[in-house]
C-alpha cells in the first residue's frame, strides 16, 4: 500500500526555494521556535480583525477581539504596543473603508489535496498535493479577485514593485480557478501600513532632576519653570495613533490583474521543486543556505540550530514540536459560504 501524499503549500517550497535545511527542521522534524517573531504575531492579529470586519462588519466585535488577544497588555508591553497599534489601525480602516468597492464573496478560504502537475506530460505527482488558504474572493463589477491583506512597515514604488513577485498568490489564484469554475482576474492587495508612533515614556524621576539642573545652570536667573515630562496616557496615544491613521497614506489598495502564462511557468516551476524535493530526501541533503541566515535582517527561525549542528540542548530549550501549516488552521466557525 502506497503511503498517503505529503500535504505541502507553497510557504513550504518557497522556504525549500530559498534553504533546504530550513525544510527539513520545519516540515520533517516538525520543529518551530517556542518564541514566536513579535512581527508575525502582530500580523496575524491583523489578519484576524480583516477577517471580522469583512464578514460581519461589526467594529465593536474587532476591538474587543483586540482586547482578548491583548488581556495581559497592563503587564505585557508587547501585548500594551500591539493593543494600542492594532486598535487604531482597525478604527482607521472602518473609518477609511465604511463602504466598500467589493462584494465579499469567501473569507479564509482553504483548499485542500490540489494535485500537483507534470505540465509536460499531465502526470500527476503520487508523493505530493498542494493545500492553501487565501484571505477571500471578492467581486468587483462581475469579476472575482484574490483578497490579499499586507502589513507594511513603509509603502514605496519598490514595495508595490515587488507585489509582482508574489508567486503564491498567483499558483494558488490557478487552483481557486479550478477548484469553483470561475475565472480569477487578479489580486487586490489590502495594504495597511504600520505607524513608527511611539508611546511617550515620560521621565524618570533621576532624568528630570539631570535636566533640571542643567536647566539651572544655564540660566542666569537661576531659576527654571521645567516641570517633568509625565508618561504619556494610552488615551492620549490613541489620539495621535487616530490623526496619524486618518492620512489617506496609510491605508491603500493595489489592484494586479493575472496573465494567465504565469500559471504555466508557476506549474512547471513547482513540479521542479517536487523533483528536488525528491532527490534530497532520497539522498538525505538538505543543505544549509547560509546566504538565507539573515535574509530579513535578523537571525532565521533555524540559525541557532544549524549553528550547533543540530545540539540536543539547543533543539530541546529554544525549539517545540509543532505540526506543519499553521497558516491553514481556521480563526472562526460560520465563515460565510462562497457564493457565486
């Protein structure tokens, strides 16, 4: 009896692509770092409010999702930043958004066992099939599109360049196409450009009397009429946060539309990876990329494992076993239904 095919997505050979061993810890040791990139956690939080809003509409349910995923924000100033950035980036969005261009037709969607082909010869691979989620189908004036939601840190000419290269939504805007008998004509990008406002900390009690006297020193009366700068109140943040998330800057939409050669290309391409999937595994090769290592300007989720080659300790204290494809688990129960 044939073994079940291997569930794969394209996150999974995008990181092959990119540094094989990387794969091996991720998908066939199933292992992943016990503390999570405060980046990603904040994004997800994102995507769960778009997912909300976009479904119900309702600003007081997202906020108070805010609330419960940030519970402990009096005592986690992690949790405290991302509370305060993701409530007033979503008032921003409803705001910004209160009526919409599209008509939301699926949320989260998933889809599961897509084969994956030999576009040479139509074969169909036995040891690989291709799973994927994307964050909804709209449609505009009788078209579907891909929903896509980014958070970006600055929006440029060369962020909005590099939209093009985002294979994944392509391949999987071709299976979608498969899977519902519908043309996709493109992407819609729902882009959400994170604020570098920060909190105002105040001064200490030690900074201020360090200010005071220089103060003191310089003046010629020897007086001063400086009084210590208190913390700033998260009231008074929300209110800069809500004039910042009011420019028309921060929010923006980037409609791509599809050429269908690329879906030719993108097959050809991932029937490739399969093959070298294959072989490394057969051969037992992954290889370390270490022009990867710190291709995001920070160490990769794996470098203190390849670093120890591996060390039990390391492996045991940093890392967990953790099944593969978090990205296709569903937030919430009731999602609405496609509707074509």
């Amino acid at each position: 009896m044939n073994p079940a095919p291997m569930v794969t997505t394209y996150s999974m050979w995008s990181l092959f692509r990119n540094c094989r061993k990387a794969v091996d810890w991720r998908y066939l040791q199933n292992l992943a770092p016990i503390e999570r990139d405060r980046n990603l956690h904040f994004g997800s939080l994102i995507h769960e409010c778009l997912e909300m809003w976009h479904r119900d509409r309702d600003l007081a349910n997202v906020l108070d999702h805010i609330d419960r995923r940030c519970a402990s924000r009096a005592q986690d100033e992690d949790q405290r930043r991302d509370w305060h950035y993701a409530t007033a980036m979503m008032r921003g969005y409803a705001a910004r958004y209160a009526v919409e261009e599209f008509e939301v037709i699926a949320l989260e969607e998933t889809f599961t066992n897509m084969q994956i082909v030999n576009p040479a010869t139509g074969a169909t691979s036995r040891s690989f099939v291709l799973a994927g989620k994307v964050d909804g189908i709209v449609r505009i004036d009788g078209e579907y599109y891909l929903l896509e939601h980014k958070t970006a840190a600055q929006l440029g000419s060369d962020y909005l360049e590099r939209l093009w290269t985002d294979f994944q939504i392509t391949l999987y805007a071709w299976y979608l196409e498969q899977r519902f008998g519908f043309q996709i004509t493109g992407i819609l990008y729902n882009i959400l450009v994170k604020t570098r406002l920060q909190q105002n900390q105040g001064e200490t009690e030690a900074e201020f009397e360090a200010r005071r006297a220089e103060l003191l020193a310089k003046s010629k009366t020897g007086k001063t009429t400086a009084k210590r700068k208190l913390p700033e109140t998260d009231v008074e943040f929300q209110q800069r946060l809500a004039e910042k998330y009011a420019e028309p800057v921060m929010f923006h939409r980037e409609r791509l539309y599809l050429s269908r050669d690329r879906f030719a290309i993108l097959q050809a391409e991932l029937w490739e990876l399969t093959q070298s999937f294959l072989d490394a595994r057969r051969r037992g090769a992954f290889y370390q990329n270490t022009s990867f290592c710190f291709n995001y300007q920070r160490p990769c989720s794996y470098f203190a494992l390849c670093r120890s080659n591996g060390n039990p300790n390391v492996m045991e204290n940093f890392y967990q076993r953790v099944k593969p494809h978090e990205e296709l688990r569903v937030l919430t129960t009731g999602a609405r239904t496609p509707a074509f």
